[in-house]
C-alpha cells in the first residue's frame, strides 16, 4: 500500500458551490448547515470525484447517491449504467434491512431518487436522501488517510418513526466473473432465490464465476464469520470489510453476507449487512463498510480453495482492522 494523495474534481466543487448557493444553505468552515427552511435539494449533480493515485471513485448524487464508478488506474471494478443500458440495476447503492419493509421495488428516496450534498472536503463527501418510510440516509465516503487504495463508507440512517427491527444494506454490482469467496459455516447458508452453484471448502464459500457462462437467477444468504467478502477478477482484489454479526443480530430472512446473480444481465451483487436493532423514533444508526482494491501478488494461485489467496485476503482484513 502506498500514501494517499486526495482529489476532488474542480467540476464537482463547482457544481456543489453553486448547489449550495441555490438552496439558502450556509456554509461553516468548509460545510453548509441546512437552509432555515430545511428543505430538500432539488438540483441534480450528475457526478462528483474522489480519490488518489491508484483508487478513483465516481459518485452520483442524483441517482441515490451511487458509487456509480470504482477504477484502479485505468480498470472498472463496477458494473457501470452503460452496462445496465435501460435497467437501474448498477453500481454501489443503500438499502434498509429486512426486505420485508418495503418489499419490492426499493425505496426511492433511498436507492435511486437525488442526495443532497451536505459537506464537501479534500478527502470526502457527505451525502443525505429524502426521507423515505419513516427514514432517511445519510453516507459519508471518504478517501483512507494513509492509503490510497482504501475507501471508508460510513452510513447513518435517521429515523422520523419506531422500527422493530431495522439494518443497514449495501449492495454493490460488479461483472459476473472471477472469484467470489468469504468466511462462513455451511449451516448457516441459505438459497432463498433460485438455484446458485458453489463449493464449501472447510470454512469458506467459493464461487468459481465464467462470464460466457450464464446461470439461472439466485440468491445465497450467510452469516459471515469474519465479517468480509472478497472478490478478485484477474490479479485484482476488490474486498468489503464490516463489523462481524453474531446469529441473533441478523435482521429477519436476511445474511450479513448476501450474493446475488441476475439471470438477464452480466452482473452479480455482492451484498453485507449491519446487525439488525429496534430503533425509537428519532433513533439513528450507524454502520461502517471499508473497502479495499489490491494486486494480488504474482507467487498467489487465483483459484477455489486457495489457501495462499485466503490466507493473503486475510492478511489485508487484519490490517484494515
């Protein structure tokens, strides 16, 4: 890993500057405080920038706040809008957990209707939703301040109603190839979509994916026992981070640790969820997902049941810890 160097597109701070102006806010310091009216935003921002020498992320505050790109140097990690052509199913989104609050499709407000941005730095961007059933959503992204290959996503969801139970879920769509894996015992893996081929090994859940090899449409649920999910295509490594939850902290029909596989378009969805909590009105969670992108070294078997790879991805969790 290398020192960071941060940069935030002129053309986003532009564009934030004249958002700013145009919605009443003040701004302290470096962040605007919500207007005297605190209202809601209008004006679409198409895409702000954020990164360092290796890691550039995309965000799109007016399509649900989305990571909508994720490159190290010059590779795409995300399946991208131009890949999804008509569908909305692309890039890095925020979800409530469980499901079964809303069902389907996901709430707008959230997933895919327009963010305000709410503070602006070198190093980061914060972004707020709508309120949406009884909730709104904040995310804060932030370039690591030693790395540059290191992505914090901190996310907080506000509540303006009582919640018996209530997580928080990021979804994030990349192609459908190369290998998926995580910690997790087998009991605890539940197919609650279809059908979905995968290998247990010991500890670990593999998924040996080929792009010219369409599968049917599924869905795997785990509970992690580490708390990461890995994802390397080629010599890359793209690894989520995120607090372990134990069994009974799970929200209901849920995993912390979630893959899906669209049967119509090339991308699967790799998918971690916090512990779920009953929440008062005006209650707020907080969750933090760290990602990570890294060459896997050359001396490194890219393959199911790796115990070199394994031990290596693990060696990078240890250190984000």
């Amino acid at each position: 890993m290398q020192n960071v160097s941060r940069t935030i597109s002129a053309r986003s701070i532009l564009v934030w500057a004249v958002a700013v102006l145009f919605s009443g806010a003040t701004i302290i310091n470096g962040q605007p405080l919500a207007s005297p009216q605190n209202s809601f935003l209008p004006l679409s921002i198409e895409s702000m920038e954020l990164g360092g020498e290796r890691l550039a992320v995309t965000i799109d505050p007016s399509v649900g706040g989305r990571i909508s790109s994720l490159r190290y140097k010059d590779r795409q990690l995300l399946f991208s809008k131009q890949d999804a052509k008509n569908s909305n199913n692309w890039g890095s989104t925020f979800w409530l957990s469980p499901q079964q609050l809303w069902g389907w499709p996901p709430i707008e407000q959230h997933d895919s209707g327009p963010y305000q941005v709410s503070e602006m730095h070198e190093d980061s961007v914060a972004l707020v939703s709508d309120w949406g059933k009884g909730a709104r959503v904040k995310k804060r992204m932030s370039v690591d301040a030693e790395y540059d290959n290191v992505l914090q996503m901190d996310y907080t969801i506000d509540t303006k109603e009582s919640f018996e139970e209530l997580a928080g879920w990021e979804i994030t769509r990349v192609p459908r190839r190369g290998l998926v894996f995580y910690p997790a015992s087998e009991s605890s893996l539940d197919v609650v979509m279809g059908a979905v081929s995968y290998r247990h090994n010991t500890e670990v859940v593999w998924f040996d994916l080929k792009p010219d090899v369409k599968p049917p449409e599924g869905k795997i649920n785990a509970n992690g026992d580490e708390g990461w999910l890995a994802w390397v295509e080629d010599d890359l490594l793209y690894l989520k981070l995120y607090q372990p939850v134990a069994p009974e902290q799970l929200a209901s029909g849920e995993g912390d640790v979630e893959v899906y596989f669209s049967p119509r378009l090339d991308y699967i969805e790799l998918e971690v969820q916090s512990a779920a909590q009953a929440l008062k009105r005006g209650d707020q969670l907080s969750w933090r997902v760290t990602w990570l992108v890294e060459e896997v070294p050359n001396d490194i078997p890219v393959a199911v049941g790796s115990k070199p790879l394994l031990a290596w991805v693990r060696q990078q969790a240890q250190q984000l810890r």
